[in-house]
C-alpha cells in the first residue's frame, strides 16, 4: 500500500470510532454531577425570585396572607415543572 492509502484508511477508522461514540454516548460520574447541577438551579432560581418578589409585593400590596410563601411555592412548583422537562428531554428515548 502507499502512503495516500494509509491515509486513506486511518481517516476512515478514525470516522467510524467517532460515529460509534455518537451513536452510543457513555456518561461519567462529571455529567451526573452536571445534571445534578441544572436540575439543582432550575428549582432554586425561581424559588429564590418567588422570596424576593414576595417581599417587594409585601410591601407595596399587604394582604391578609404572605406573599413571600406563596411564591416561595409558585417558585417551587415552576422550578419542578422546568427541571422535569429537562430531564424529560435528555432522558434516553
């Protein structure tokens, strides 16, 4: 064979190991830690904007009940439904 094969060749092998790994992805114990991570902030975010928003409406509209607890939990609940369709959407099909 001459040089322009091996080439050739090697750039083929090299191709079907990198479709192989697209094709069949392995996960570490860091991409846990990473979707950990996402799905950490994607609860905490809106939680942490409920209490804040909560204390401004406290302020500027009392009511009979508190608005920080009830967007505490708003938040709680969006920051859930947010990190379930993400899980959702990178979950093997």
């Amino acid at each position: 064979m001459n040089k322009k094969d091996d080439t050739s060749e090697a750039i083929r092998r090299r191709a079907e190991r990198m479709q192989q790994t697209r094709n069949q992805p392995t996960y570490s114990p860091l991409s846990g830690l990473g979707v950990f991570g996402v799905i950490g902030w994607s609860i905490a975010i809106p939680t942490v904007a409920g209490a804040f928003l909560g204390a401004w409406l406290n302020r500027v509209a009392p009511q009979s009940f508190s608005w920080p607890i009830a967007l505490i939990l708003g938040g709680v609940v969006v920051g859930a439904m947010v990190a379930w369709s993400w899980i959702d959407k990178t979950r093997d099909k």
